[in-house]
C-alpha cells in the first residue's frame, strides 16, 4: 500500500497488488488505520473517527493491504490450492470453479457451529487430487471428460468481534475477485447471512441473475425485537431481493408457524416456491419447467433441507426434508441444464457426539456434482461385465 499527498488534504491511496488507485481525505486515513490494528468497528464509528463511506469505499477499492491477511490457507483444500496474490497476478484461471470457504456462525439465533462447515466439507470431499479428470460416477453410470481446474483460495479470515457486515465486505471483495477472473466461485459457509453480501457481488456482474435457494426456511424472517432489518442467518433472502434478480426459486420449505411477517415481500412476483413434500413427487424438469435456461444462475444450499435424520450437523433443523438423492438429481438437473456462475453451500455445523460429520459428506458430495455435471459426459461402458 502506498499513500501520496496530493495536496489540499487529498491523498491517492495505491494498491500495487490490485492496482488500484483511490482518492482520500484525512478520515479516509483514520479509517484505513482500522485494519492495520482491527478492532469493533462500532467502537470506531461510534467516537466519530471513522465514517461508514469511508470503511465501505477502502474494502470495495482498496480493500486488500496484505493479501496473506485476507485469506487463510487450510491444510486440506479442495482441488488447487492457490494463494490470492497469485492467483490475482497469475495466469489465466478461466472456467475454474473457486473454493472459498467462510468459517462464520456470528450471525446464527440457535446453535452455532457453522464456523467448522469449510474444514469438515473440505475433509469429507471426495479426494480427485489437484484437478478432477477422467472421474468414474457410478451412480449417474457416466465418466466426466475435459475437466477444468479447481481453485481453492482458503478461508476468509474473520476479526475477532467485527460484524457480519464488515466480514460479508470482505467475503463480497473475494467473490468479485474470483468472478472477474471467470471463474465461478463456490462459497463454502459459514452461517446463511453471507447469501446477502455474496450475491450483492454476484448480481453486480451479472443483473439478470436467477436464484435457486434449497431451505427448509424462507430466511425472509424481521428480527423479533427492533431493529427489524437486521442481516442474520434468518433474514438474508429480504436483502436479496433488493438486488435486481430476475427470480428467487425456494426448494425445500417445510416450516409450521405464524403468518408470515414478511408480507410486503411474499407478494413479489420474482418469487415461487415448492415445498419439501410437494418435492416428494415431482421430476426436477417439473420443478424447473418455468426457469429460462439462459439466465444466469446463483445456487444458494442451505444443508437443512435434507432430512435431518440424514444431516443432522445443522443448527435449526425440521422434521421432514428432502432425501439424499431428491436433493443431488435436483442439483444435477441445475448443473446439468442451466449456467451456474456462484453458489454457497451453509449451516453445516459439527455434532460433539460423533466425529462422522454426516452433513459435510452429504454437501462435499454435492460440490462434487456441481462441479463435475457441466463436463463433457459419456456413459460407462466397459466396466466389468457393462452389467
Ligand atoms: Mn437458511
């Protein structure tokens, strides 16, 4: 990071890493100091030191002051794993899939736990080495060919005590990096409430963008005591639909209770859901006959839709739910037919009981899917006998 006075109580604030430069006044600088020695965020605005603008305008221009602060490289990675300065100034990582996982559960109301979903999906995914070719999937009886690379970029680093807010900043930072080097980020959560500032990102790069959510939960919920607008793991599906989506699909819902309270936004028509029993009988072609395939599309998959009986490792689960394999073909159908450019995977939390982590096998799996689905397909044909 470099500052140059330019006189007149203006700095230009360079960063060599994304070569950026941006104008400052002398608050811009207060707030810069703020990452150089992290502390509450509400602490500082609160003595009037910092303005908000200013926080907002250095993380989505000059955000990264040292990348190894950023992101935190894990020990088992998905695919590749890549530094961010590399990455950033490396060759061409087109048509990749970028892993970033966000070990957050600050925004949770029931159990935490969320914050071990990147380490323990990353652990139970399936081990393909640096890039996944010539993959056997014998429950689809087809072998995938031409497979691009996987990146992994680590864990976006959390502060100890700062925000969603500040941290969904961050996370969004990330995720734009990854989008503007076309390649399509997988976010591995982490609590819901990172669905907000990721496809805050997403929906700047591409306007139309389509959502499919899979939820248990409408996450449209109001906070019960004011404020109401609060980003939590309950609410994020309201902020979402202040960005310009073309559509918000919800798979999977299956909750009992009060009228919702979230009326003025249960009548936009962007929105449509099928509940987890209606699920039960219907094909995904059914389920997608309304979706245009050539919209963008964004999957958001909260693990509390699959039984809870099958992904117990979640914070807020309901009876009922989708199985094992309603959930994967309506995945593959996604992957298979419509142009994923991001998705997150969230609410996979870890039990004290048992060090199986039967919703991180179950989401591994899927990002797995997800992944290879798009590639080329031929069917398996000299296995054994071909029985
Ligand atoms: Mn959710």
């Amino acid at each position: 990071m470099e500052i140059r006075t330019l006189g007149d109580q203006k700095f230009s604030i360079i960063n060599p890493v994304l070569h950026t430069r941006t104008e400052g006044s002398p608050s811009t600088l207060e707030a810069l100091q703020y990452f150089e020695t992290p502390r509450l965020m509400g602490d500082a605005i609160a003595t009037g030191k910092i303005a908000l603008q200013d926080l907002e305008g250095l993380l989505q221009n000059v955000l990264i002051i040292d990348v190894d602060l950023l992101v935190e490289r894990v020990p088992i990675a998905i695919g590749k794993s890549v530094m961010l300065a590399d990455f950033l100034g490396g060759t061409s990582a087109a048509g990749a899939a970028t892993i970033i996982g966000a070990p957050v559960d600050i925004a949770t109301t029931r159990a935490s736990g969320a914050r071990y979903g990147p380490t323990d999906v990353r652990s139970a995914y399936p081990r393909f080495g640096e890039e996944a070719v010539n993959i056997f999937d014998f429950e689809f009886r087809r072998s995938y060919g031409g497979i691009g690379k996987i990146i992994d970029l680590g864990n976006v680093r959390i502060v100890p005590g700062e925000s969603i807010h500040t941290y969904g900043m961050r996370l969004a930072k990330i995720v734009e990096l990854a989008l503007n080097a076309d390649t399509i980020p997988i976010v591995i959560g982490g609590d819901h409430s990172i669905t907000a500032p990721l496809l805050q990102a997403c929906s700047r790069k591409y306007p139309s963008l389509g959502v499919i959510h899979f939820d248990a939960h409408h996450d449209m919920y109001l906070n019960p005591i004011g404020p109401y607008e609060v980003l939590t793991h309950g609410t994020p599906f309201r902020f979402v639909l202040n960005q310009p989506i073309s559509y918000l699909m919800q798979l999977g819902l299956r909750t009992l209770e009060q009228p919702p309270d979230h009326a003025h936004v249960t009548n936009d028509p962007r929105l449509r859901y099928f509940a987890s029993r209606e699920l039960q009988h219907m094909e995904p072609e059914r389920v997608f006959s309304s979706i245009p395939r050539t919209v963008p599309c964004y999957v958001s998959f909260d693990i509390d839709c699959v039984a809870p009986d099958l992904a117990p490792e979640t914070g807020s689960p309901v009876p009922g739910g989708l199985s094992y394999y309603q959930a994967l073909d309506l995945l593959d159908y996604i992957a298979s037919n419509f142009r994923v450019v991001g998705a997150d995977f969230v609410e996979v939390s870890r039990s004290s009981s048992s060090q199986f982590n039967r919703a991180a096998q179950i989401v591994a799996r899927y990002i797995a899917h997800l992944i290879l689905a798009p590639c080329s397909k031929s069917p398996i044909i000299d296995y054994l006998h071909n029985y």
